[in-house]
C-alpha cells in the first residue's frame, strides 16, 4: 500500500518521504520540514489518530490527513473539529479522489502560510512605525486624530486607553471622555461580544487579526456595521503591553452587499410567480363570472351571503395576482423633473384623513433647497403611500411619524434622501431580512408584495432602500435618490 501509494503521488511531481511507523516518522520530521502528513489509522503500536495528536503539538502547520475504513466514529469526527486532522480518506482509497484532496490540502497550506507571513510583516511594519511613533509624538497625535477611520489603544484588560477623533465621530459618541475606561466590546453590538472578546484573547497571546467583521449601534441609535483590525503592541523587550485597533466603518458596503444578494433573489422568484399568476387568471376570470351569474338567479339570503363572502375571496386572488405580476413586470418609468417635497406634501394631503381617524401625528422637516430629480412622480407617489401606510399601522393610537428630506454627500454622486420614522413596535431582527422577500408579511389580510414592488421601482430609478428598526422603538425607512443617473454595476 505504502508503495503504490509513493508511486502514484511522485508522479504528480509531489517529494514524497515514507516512514514504516510512527516512530520513524518522528524521527524524520525532527530532521525534516514536511508541509503535509497522511497516515494510515492502523499502524504499529500507535494508532494513526494519536500519531496525528503528537504531531499537532510539535509541527502544528502541517496539514494533516487519516486514512481509515471507519470514518464515521466519533473520535474521528472530534478530530476535525480540533484541527487535529485536516481530512479523512475512507478506504478503500479512491486515487483520483485523493489527488483532489492532497492539491486541495496543500492549497490550504500555502494559503496559511502566506496569511503569516502577511501577520509577520504587519508585525514587523507595527514594531517599526511603533519606534518611529516614540521619536515624533507630534507627527503620531496628528495622524492619528486627524484619521478618517476609527484608531484606538487597549490595555491588557480590553479597556479603551484612546480614542481618535474619527473613532468619536463615526461612533456618534455623545460623551467621548466617558469612553476612555470601557470595556472595548461595550461599544460592540451585544450578538458579537463573544467574538470580540475572543478575538482579543487571542491578540493579547501574541495574534493579529485582520478583516473581522462586527455590528455597533451608535449612541444615537444608528447601527453601523467595522471591519475591526488588531495587532498586539511589544516593548522593546519582546513583551506585549497594548493592542492597537483600526475599524473602517463598511457600513455603506454592507448594505449594498445585502441589496445585490436580495435583488438577485428577487429577480428569479419574480420570474416564477409572474408564471403562476398568468396560470391563475384566466381559470380565476370563469369562476367569477360564474359566481355572479349564481349571485343574481339565488335570492337565498344564507346562500346568498355565501356567494358574497366567496366573492370577495376571489376578488382577494385578483388583487394579489396583479400585485404579483406588477412586481415581476412593472411598469416602465414615465421620467420627469420634479420636486420630491411637493410629492411627499400632495400624499400627506391624500391620506390626512387616515392620520386624523387614528389620531397620529405627522411632522416634517423636509429641505427647502433639495435640487430637482428625475422620477416618475406616479411610481414614487405609490411608494410614499405604500411606506406611510406601512407606518400608519406600525404605530399606536396618537403615535407619531416623522418624514425627513435632505441632501447626502456621495463618493460616486450625490443624492437626496428622504427618511419616514415611526415610533411603532419595530421589526423583530429575524423577520428584517426577509421584509423584501415577496409574499412575506407580518398583517393578516398583506400580500406580502408592497415592499417587494416598491424596491423594484425604486430600482428602476437607480435609486436605494434601507431599513433601520429596533422592538418597542420604531422603524426608520431611507430612500436614496442619485443625481447622476449610474447603472447599478457602477455602485
């Protein structure tokens, strides 16, 4: 077996070096440095799996693989879930297989080894400009506070020691000088501390970490999602004595990221159930009529209301069947120049008798100076009354609602921005991501499909949609209309 198996992996152009038992496989890794290890289970005297354990602790980048005709114990499983074992290869052994596996492995071990060397040479670029820092404070306190991402110092406890400027801006810390004391994971969303906290242990024993990503909600009350960077701090000495943090705010890239996956999802479940309502209307049509044609022959009164209640359950289908088709195929955009205050004023006026009958109140600070868009003022005025109504039965007798317009800044173009907030019951986090999904909803007597229609409108505009909301607190709707009309691979 030992054989065949050299012969056929040398020629794959592999440096093979064989070892009769674990003993003298030890012996050959202590002479030499060996970038995967494959063992059988039963050898001599020692198992496979407890060769592969000594192994661990002695050569731990080594890329290790079993082979076994029991795959399925457990001891084999808890293997790969300490990272004592890479990968299990059931006999009887499949060559092709395992060429596929062994490329795979040593793909996996030049990746880790390229991602060390990275650390090393972050390491090496920290304890340098760590050094330089020392020689020029000054030139350290202006780069640092005048830096457009978050840049902090921890103690060994995790407590924060300093704060950049950018760090209390794009946080929105109301008071920054109560900060400086916490705890690093307070300031962290509370369904990540765990990871935060163990990615600091981890630091303080001598790792950095890169690229990890973690959810804060500012003081206030914005949710931003970092990209957290650590990189433990040593004297001169060699000893680690504090950890320095940088977190880009990716909050803007996370939410587009969420829009392109949602999107695609879209299109396809679009596609679908534009088919099944075309396949339900005609049949739909007959039996309408049929039940009218029957409405007016029976004047029963008991089957008459029968007839009526089945009436308005057909008339119900007919709704969603053109909610679905309008979602799957809607209406190309009729473009034109308006004022978006004047839209959101004109159904404010349309719908002032639904606010005064639940008794709620609507406030507004719309921006007098907004520049004109290019929309379809009958599609958005749809997506006004489809978001307020959304709002109007989120919220409380005498609740509240407060429509927002302004003007954003952009890297790519600039745009105008509308928000409507309630104070309503807000969005329970596991039904938020699925708020665009079509025929989800949360109302008894919903399609599910206002959303749905709504996002793809407002793509058709080149415009945004995003959703902010908190239990017991209310939702913040942002929509975000471009100046620049930009296809949306360009965003």
């Amino acid at each position: 077996m030992l054989e065949m198996l050299e012969f056929m992996l040398e020629e794959e152009d592999y440096n093979i070096i064989t070892a009769s038992s674990a003993k003298n496989a030890l012996k050959i890794l202590g002479k030499k440095r060996v970038d995967l290890i494959m063992s059988d289970n039963r050898m001599p005297k020692v198992l496979g799996i407890d060769f592969l354990k000594m192994v661990k602790n002695k050569y731990p980048d080594a890329i290790k693989i079993l082979m076994t005709g029991f795959p399925e114990t457990k001891i084999f499983k808890d293997a790969i879930n300490e990272g004592e074992v890479y990968k299990i290869i059931t006999k009887p052994i499949d060559i092709d297989n395992m060429k596929i596996v062994l490329k795979r492995a040593l793909e996996h071990y030049e990746s880790i080894q390229e991602n060390k060397r990275l650390l090393k040479e972050l390491e090496n670029k920290v304890i340098v400009r760590t050094k330089e820092l020392k020689q020029s404070e000054e030139k350290y306190r202006v780069l640092v506070e005048n830096a457009t991402e978050c840049i902090y110092l921890l103690d060994l406890k995790d407590k924060l020691l300093h704060i950049n400027r950018g760090c209390i801006e794009l946080n929105e810390f109301s008071n920054p000088d109560e900060i400086i004391g916490k705890y690093f994971y307070e300031i962290v969303d509370k369904e990540y501390k765990k990871r935060v906290k163990d990615i600091l242990a981890k630091c303080k024993k001598g790792e950095s970490f890169l690229n990890c990503e973690y959810r804060s909600v500012t003081d206030k009350g914005n949710i931003k999602w970092w990209e957290l960077n650590l990189v433990p701090i040593r004297n001169e000495d060699g000893k680690i004595i504090n950890i320095l943090g940088v977190s880009r705010d990716i909050t803007e890239k996370k939410k587009y990221e969420q829009q392109v996956a949602r999107l695609d999802r879209l299109a396809s479940l679009g596609t679908l159930s534009a088919g099944i309502a075309h396949e339900i209307r005609n049949p739909l049509s007959f039996i309408k009529i049929n039940l009218q044609t029957v409405k007016r022959e029976y004047k029963d009164e008991i089957f008459g209301e029968s007839i009526e209640n089945t009436l308005e359950g057909v008339e119900n289908i007919e709704k969603i069947i053109v909610n679905t088709l309008q979602f799957a195929k809607p209406a190309e955009p009729n473009f034109t120049e308006e004022n978006i205050n004047l839209i959101i004023n004109s159904v404010l006026l349309l719908m002032k008798p639904e606010f005064e009958k639940k008794n709620v109140t609507v406030k507004l600070s719309l921006n007098k100076n907004l520049p004109i868009l290019n929309i379809d003022p009958k599609q958005i005025t749809q997506i006004f009354i489809n978001l307020l109504n959304n709002a109007l039965q989120a919220v409380e007798s005498e609740g509240g609602i407060m429509i927002r317009s302004y003007f954003k800044k952009g890297e790519k173009t600039d745009s105008v921005v509308v928000d409507i907030s309630d104070n309503g019951s807000g969005i329970p986090d596991d039904k938020l991501k699925y708020i665009f999904d079509p025929f989800f909803t949360t109302k008894s007597k919903g399609t599910g499909l206002g959303l749905s229609i709504v996002q793809n409108i407002l793509k058709m505009h080149n415009a945004d949609i995003f959703i902010e909301s908190k239990i017991n607190e209310g939702t913040k709707v942002s929509l975000e209309f471009p100046l620049k009309r930009i296809k949306r691979d360009e965003i």
